[in-house]
C-alpha cells in the first residue's frame, strides 16, 4: 500500500487554519451567548423599570388612576403589563386579551420573597415567545398581589440574528486575510526547508562548499548555522583524505622508487651467482654487495615503521634530565668511525651543567640522524654539538662545514623521501629528517635550519626545561 504524502507547505496551511477556526469557533460561541444574555438583561431591566414605576402608582391613595397612560406608553412599545392579586387574577386591565397568569409554586416563592421573577424567555404559557418579569407589590406590608410586564423576544432575536450575520461575515473577512497571510509565512518557511534540502543533495553528491544564510531570528537560523559548520567539517576532512590519499600514492611511488635499486643488485647478483657468471674472485664482493642491499631494505622497512609509529602518536616518551655532556658524548662515540672515515672531526661544545628533559633513546636517535646527515654532506670538514641554556627552554645545535642547502631546498628537507643532493644519497633514503621533525615536535619543541649552498648548515634544536610546556 502506498503511502499518502503530503507537502509540507499544506501542512502548514492547514495546521494554521484549523487553529483559527477553532479559536474563531469558542470565540465566536461565547460572544454569541454573551450578547444573548446582555440583550436580555437589558430587555428585563427595561420591563424592571416600568414595572417599578407601575408598582408605584399602585402604593398612591388612588390606585390605578394613571395607569392607562401606562397601557398606551408601553404599548407603543410592544409591552404588555397586568396587575394581579394572589389567587392569580388580573385585576388590571379589566378586559385583554393577555392569558391567565399561572407561576409555577417555585416562582410564587420568589414573588412572596418579595423578589423580582425574572424569565428571558418563555413559550408555554403565552402565545408567543416572550420575556417577563413579574414584581411583588403591598398594600399595609400585606403581600397584596403582583405587577406582569411581558415583551416578545423577536425583536431581540432579530437583533441577535442581525449580530450573528455580522460575525459571520467578519469571521470569513479576518479568515481570508488570515489565509493570505499563512500562504505567505508558509511559503517562506517551506523555500527555507528547500534551501537546506538542496544543500543536503549537494553535500550527498560531494559538493560541500555550500553556505545556507544564517540568522539569530530562529531555530532555522540555528540550523543553518549548524549546517555550515558541518559542512565546513567535511569540507576539512574531505580534503585531509585527498592528502591522505595523495600521501599514500607518494609513499607507495617513492617506496617502490627506493626498493626497486637494492632488489635489482640482488636479483642480478643472486642470478649471477646461480649461473657461475660471476668469477671466483669476485664472488665475496658480489655477496658483500648483495648483504649491504638487503641491510639498506631492512633500514627502509624499519625508518618507515618508526616514522608511520612517531606520526600517529604510538611512540611513548619516557623524559628525564639528562646530563648534556653525557648525551653529547654518546653521539660522538657512535658516528666517531662513520666521520673518520670522510675525513671528518666530531666536535662537542656543552656548557658545564646543561640539562636537557627528553627521552634519552629518542633524543639519541634526534642528534644521530642529524649527525649522519652532517657526516653525509661534509668531506674533510668539522661537525660541532652544543648546548645552550635559555631562560624557558634548551638550545641544542649541530653546526657543519659541509655543502649546505640552496635557500629555496630549506623547507623541504624535511619532506619524507627528499633528497637534497640525489648523488650523494646512496644508502639514504630521505626519512631520517622527517623522523626527527616528528619526534622534535614529540617533545614540544622546535626544530629550524640555517644553510647557504656552500658554506655548511646549522640544525638548532628548541626543547623546553621540565617545567615549561609550549602552548
């Protein structure tokens, strides 16, 4: 079975119109009984009126003497009155056509009360639909009969009807105005809903540079202003998964790049090898070769490893205060060899007492990659590691004699797979300074270079003292 659906936009013109016909419709009922029971307030307050003037003329020493003037006054006003005595007899006028007066036992007791009977509207005992009021009289503080005063209510209620086409004909006016006016609100509510409707299709489709109007008026504006910070969030990680994506594309290009030298030295090797094409007193170099290749596969797999670990925060840190000398020391120990054999000094320049808070295998790792990078790019050159105590943080700089980096090269050196000079890379594979931002940044701190095609390069590291934390 299919479902019915129905716009919005009628749903609005209908939940609005049906409030106001409901609220019309109590309004328009009880104005209708309060003008009923006003108007026949006052048609029994005027028969109270003359009644009373009657009663009166009743209580002079000679009652009745001007009572046919009454009958002609209130005549021409379409009232008719009786007086009658307490068996219910009329005892004025003489001869009428006015019926007999018969009160039920409860409304006796309200005239011999002494109070006014007052009955708006009465079709039973007369021959026509009246209203009456009926006022005790007295003669000696005798209860001696009572005054009757009726009038047809057609009047009234041709009043009321004449009121009621009135209302009605407002009540359509003010509906149709209304209906105007909900045609309007609606029709701008339900273009509001298409707008985010629309920027909700373009978002599914992928577009999310979208930006609905925003206002503090109401919950739309709230919404929309919502929306946009969504959209603005998938914006953002729509474009980190294009990096993302591009990154892995790179990584897989240059890894591929990187592995495809070493394993083909191998495989020729290995081939050469299997098929005694190599000769004998070469066979040693050849196997030498092929150890030292796949040695270079193994550091690759392992620099990749640590550097994918440092970069999604699954290194742990365990920082101390190390003793800069002692750190500085152990640098020049590992790399005193690896220097030597370019022709290269290892210099170590700590101020006495400098303490630097870090982990001491990561910071190892840190002054190592660099140091190696130093050894590197310098032949017959000096390598110098200092420390420097500042005031919220500790200096620590690695300063070569090297072949320095063109200017426009700086920034890039920390590029995972650069390679400032391609020649002189062999063994390198262009991680060591991407691992030592990453784990730099680890530590809160800084890393910045200084270098001129030429003329050496200077690493200075930046790391804050135990009790100081980079915002």
């Amino acid at each position: 079975m299919k479902n019915t659906r129905i716009k919005y936009f009628y749903q609005l013109i209908a939940s609005h119109m049906s409030i106001l016909l409901i609220a019309f419709l109590i309004l328009s009922i009880l104005f209708v009984r309060f003008v009923d029971d006003f108007a026949y307030a006052e048609k029994a307050e005027e028969l109270e009126n003359y009644g009373g003037q009657i009663i009166k003329e009743l209580e002079q020493s000679r009652p009745g003497t001007n009572l046919q003037s009454y009958v002609s006054i209130l005549k021409a006003q379409n009232i008719s009155f009786i007086v009658f005595d307490q068996q219910s007899r009329i005892m004025y006028p003489v001869s009428g056509s006015f019926p007999p007066v018969e009160l039920t036992p409860e409304e006796w007791n309200v005239i011999e009360r002494g109070e006014t009977l007052t009955v708006n509207r009465d079709v039973e005992r007369f021959e026509l639909s009246v209203t009456f009021v009926a006022m005790p009289y007295f003669e000696n503080e005798q209860l001696a009969g009572g005054v009757l005063l009726a009038a047809p209510v057609s009047g009234v209620s041709e009043m009321i009807a004449e009121l009621n086409k009135t209302l009605v004909t407002a009540v359509l006016i003010a509906l149709a105005i209304a209906l105007l006016l909900s045609l309007g609100l609606s029709k701008m509510h339900v273009s509001r809903i298409k707008r985010m409707r629309k920027a909700t299709s373009m978002i599914s489709e992928g577009h999310y540079d979208v930006n609905l109007p925003e206002s503090n008026f109401d919950e739309f504006g709230d919404l929309a202003h919502d929306f946009n910070k969504m959209a603005a969030k998938l914006q953002q990680s729509n474009e980190e998964i294009d990096r993302l994506e591009n990154r892995r594309r790179q990584f897989m290009a240059d890894v591929s790049h990187e592995m495809r030298t070493p394993l083909t030295t191998i495989a020729g090797i290995m081939e050469g090898l299997r098929n005694n094409m190599i000769e004998e007193n070469q066979r040693e170099k050849g196997i030498r070769l092929a150890s030292e290749e796949t040695k270079r596969l193994i550091r690759l797999v392992n620099e990749n490893l640590d550097y994918e670990k440092i970069r999604s925060n699954q290194v742990t840190l365990t920082k101390e205060e190390i003793e800069a000398d002692e750190l500085l020391e152990i640098i020049q120990e590992q790399l005193f060899l690896q220097g030597k054999e370019k022709g290269n000094q290892i210099v170590i320049q700590p101020n006495p007492g400098d303490v630097i808070y870090g982990d001491m295998d990561r910071l190892i790792q840190i002054l190592v990659n660099i140091v190696k990078n130093a050894i590197q790019f310098t032949e017959n050159g000096m390598i110098t590691i200092s420390t420097q105590a500042e005031a919220e943080q500790m200096k620590i700089t690695v300063e070569d004699t090297g072949a320095g980096i063109d200017v426009e090269e700086i920034d890039l050196v920390w590029r995972r797979f650069y390679k400032a000079d391609i020649s002189r890379g062999s063994g390198q594979f262009g991680l060591g300074l991407s691992i030592v931002k990453q784990l730099v940044t680890l530590h809160d701190g800084e890393i910045q270079v200084e270098s001129k095609s030429g003329h050496g390069t200077k690493f200075i590291i930046y790391l804050p003292h135990k009790n100081e934390r980079r915002s």
